[in-house]
C-alpha cells in the first residue's frame, strides 16, 4: 500500500494538510508512518502572535474594554451624540474582492472631475486599531492558519480543527465568545486532542466561551438561593447541547427529562462578575448560590447534592456512555473517510473509544489502522478552510489576516463562525453547489493572481500531485497559456479538491 504514489497524496489529503514544494519527496512512501509518528509523538502546534496567553488575562482585559466602552457611550448620551460605536469592519461584497481580502472603494459619481492638486498629497494614515474583540480574533485567526502551514502531515492540527468543529461556538454571539474562541481551542481542545475525551468535555464545558454562547451564566436552580430571590430558573442550552451534540447523539437514548436534570446538576456552572471579589472577572466559577440542590435522576443513574463535583461526574458518565462512543466513531470516520461512513470502521472505532476509556490517541491510531480508511475512493470535498490552508501550501504562501477572512467568508466557512451549536456542515452537497463551487473557482483566480510569478507549471505539478496527476490534470496545467492559468487549473483540479 505504502509504494502507491496515489495512497500517498490521498493520505496527505484525507489526514494532513496537503503537501507543500517538496514534500511529496520528502515523504516517499512513508505517509501513514508519517502521520503515525505525529501522533504517537503527541505533536501539537503552539500558537503565536496573540496577546493573550490565557483566559486568565483575556477577561480582565475585555471586562476593562466593555467598562471604557460603556462610558463613552454614557458620554455621547449626555452630549446628545449618536451612542452607536465604531462601524465593524466592512464585510466581503463579492467573491474576487473578498478573496483578495479587500473590498474595493466606491466608484466616484459619472461625470465627476477630480479635485485639483494644490501641495503635497497627504501623509497615508494608519488605519485605526480595532477594538480589542475584533484584534484578539484577527489575531487568533492568523496564528492559526500559519501553524498549519508548519506540518509534514499535519494530522493532529486536522483533529484540533475537527474538534473544534464538534464542539462549535460562534463569534457572532458577542465580543465575549468574538474574544475568547482562539481560547477555547487553544486552552480545551489543544492539551487534550491527544488525551482522553472526558478531560476535553469537561475543558470545553467550563470554559467561558462556551458558557456564554449557551447562556449557561443565566442559568439558575429554580430552588437555588437565587433562583427563589430573583424569580427566574433553568436555561437548558448548554444541557442540551451537550447530550444531543457533544456526547450522546441526537439518537443517544435520552429523554427531555435527561435533559432537564442535567440542566439542574450543572445549575451553579458561571462566570466571575466583574467585580472582583469571586475570582478574576469573566472565567469561570461554581456559585453555590445558583445551583440547584436535592437529588436527580439522569439516564437511570441517581446524583447526590454535591455541587461541582456532581456536575463533573455526570459529564464522566455521559463520556463514558456506548451511545458517546458510536456517535464519535461515527463523526471522526464521516469527517475523514465518507458521508456514508463504512459500518465496519464506525464499529471498529467505537470499540477503541470503549475499551480505552476515550483515549483519543488511540482513536487517532485506530483511524490511521482501518484498511477502509486507505481503501475507499476520495469522494469527500476539501472544506472552504481545508482548500485555503492546503492551496497555501502547495504554493509557499504565508497569507496576511485579509488574505484570510475574505476569502473564507466569501465561501461560507468563517473560522469559529458557524451558523449554530451543531457546527459546519460536514458533507460533500454543503461545499460542492454550483454557487459554491463558482465561488471557489473566483478565490482559486484570485490566489493565482497573487502567487503565480516565477512558479514553473511543470513543477507545480510535481509538487501537488506527483505520479499521481491524471492525464487531464496534467495535460491541462501544462497546455494553459499562463502562469496565472496553470495555478488556478491546479487549484481546481479534482486531485487537490476531493479527498
């Protein structure tokens, strides 16, 4: 198996980021030993360029930016000026502009004349700095993106993406989740993706970006000391979401009474007030005030009133469910293999996660080890995120924030943006519309216009796809009449797009 040149660029492609100038000689054929030794390694990349080493600074940190925010709409209040802040930054209009990552200035009226000029042109200005959120996230979205663009294989920065994924918030719910998403990865999802799975639930449970985007801190014991007192009670969002999404399955065996007590025993799950005086402002904290006493039965099971500690053994239990394993085995192989995952490998994986106790290293072996993961036909497309990073690699290039943004949001995948709990679409019919795919031909046009300089078509063949070109593929590359055509043809080529 290893000697095919064609298993070796589908497993760059299936389990890594693509292969960048080079590699493919680097490689041999050697990929699974390859991807093997990442895991069994545990690598796993360290972000740079971001302001924030932990939630730890982050919060106090956006605490001060909403307190100066608030005063300064008090002061335009009191002036009688507009109290809207800053406009957000202009969103991508088009496919080409926004693959560029700029938006072009609006056309000047017909028949208007230029100004005369009478001196020096003035001095460029900088553009302003963007408000604390809008800044943590460009730059938690750069050091991203360039750590994948560092891997030979690059397997353990696809499952933090897929992890990720799994356990979806959105930067659309407010500068909190906007600030701390490039956290949530960083902090639950990257110490554990080679751990064991009931640590990175609980990591992803209690962080602060998922308690807000679930509204978790509104949550109140409805017999609770403030519940009584404020006259409010459960939100069940983060309970739910955690059941049909994160373990269980929306066919995981549980009922609405399942969720309602687990909503009960993670009553008491919030954040520091700003204050001070719990803990430092916006992480995360247990309140024995908020949380709901008394005995509760969830899944057959009877938990005693024992605060955070009853909460943390309910999220063991629901790691530990068979209905865990299935819906997990049955997610990793859809995610890496096909939308109609064979039953054989679902089986296979849920087995491991079972009798490992969800040693995710090992899940990550045994996904390597499945004949069927080498053996089925590459018939899932490349997500938008996938495409951009492996282009940028085929072609040497380290993209810029807006190089970036415009890009993915012009194709619908806005990294830590999806349009709800349930995460991306994972299946090929999401990314593979004619819209879609006239959209990605407009950023494969534009990435081409940028990089295509000095790169050799014959070359560029070699490097992405080897032996393993098709004649059309290759026939079409090196017939194009420009540098800027071969790019884009080998950017569009079935090879690079489906895996």
């Amino acid at each position: 198996m290893s000697s095919d040149p064609g298993l070796t660029l589908r497993g760059l492609h299936r389990f890594g980021l693509g292969p960048r100038p080079g590699d493919l000689a680097r490689i041999g054929g050697n990929i699974r030993e390859v991807l093997r030794a990442e895991i069994a390694g545990k690598q796993v990349a360290s972000i740079a360029g971001v302001s924030f080493a932990s939630i730890r600074e982050a919060a106090p940190a956006l605490r001060d930016f909403s307190e100066t925010e608030r005063m300064q709409r008090e002061v335009r209040v009191a002036a009688g000026q507009s109290i809207q802040g800053p406009a957000p930054p202009a969103a991508a209009t088009s496919a080409p502009a926004a693959a560029q990552g700029t938006v072009p200035p609006p056309a000047a009226p017909s028949g208007a004349m230029a100004a005369p000029q009478t001196g020096p042109a003035p001095a460029r200005q900088p553009p302003p700095e963007p408000p604390l959120p809008q800044r943590t996230y460009r730059e938690e979205v750069l050091g991203r993106f360039h750590a994948m663009l560092e891997p030979l294989g690059g397997l353990p920065e696809r499952l933090v993406a897929f992890w990720s994924n799994h356990f979806a918030v959105s930067v659309n719910k407010g500068n909190q989740v906007r600030t701390f998403a490039g956290l949530l990865e960083r902090e639950a999802i990257r110490p554990h993706v080679h751990g064991r799975f009931a640590d990175m639930l609980l990591a992803v449970e209690t962080h602060p970006a998922m308690i807000f985007f679930l509204d978790q801190q509104q949550s109140l014991g409805p017999n609770s000391r403030a519940g009584a007192r404020r006259g409010r009670g459960l939100n069940e969002n983060l309970a739910r979401e955690i059941m049909e999404l994160h373990t269980l399955g929306v066919a995981g065996g549980y009922t609405q009474a399942d969720v309602t007590a687990l909503a009960h025993i993670i009553t008491g799950w919030t954040l520091a007030p700003p204050n001070g005086q719990e803990g430092i402002p916006g992480t995360f904290r247990f309140n024995a005030n908020m949380h709901e006493p008394g005995e509760h039965l969830l899944l057959g099971k009877r938990y005693g009133d024992s605060g955070f500690e009853r909460g943390k053994a309910a999220l063991a239990d629901l790691a530990r469910h068979p209905s865990t394993a299935q819906h997990i085995a049955r997610k990793l192989t859809r995610h890496f293999v096909a939308d109609e995952p064979p039953a054989s490998m679902v089986a296979r994986l849920a087995k491991v996660f079972r009798d490992t106790d969800g040693d995710l290293q090992a899940l990550s072996f045994a996904l390597l080890d499945s004949p069927e993961a080498w053996s089925a036909p590459a018939t899932k497309m490349r997500s938008p995120q996938e495409f951009l990073v492996a282009s940028a690699r085929a072609l040497g290039r380290k993209p810029e924030i807006g190089q970036i943004l415009g890009p993915l949001n012009a194709m619908g995948h806005p990294i830590w943006q999806p349009g709800g709990p349930n995460g991306f679409p994972d299946s090929v019919a999401a990314w593979a519309s004619p819209e879609g795919l006239k959209t990605r031909l407009d950023v494969s046009a534009a990435i081409a216009r940028q990089s295509a300089n000095g790169i050799d078509p014959k070359g560029l063949v070699e490097d992405i796809f080897g032996p393993a070109a098709s004649t059309e593929t290759r026939q079409a590359i090196l017939r194009a009449e420009t540098r800027y055509q071969a790019v884009a043809i080998a950017l569009m080529a079935p090879e690079f797009q489906r895996r």
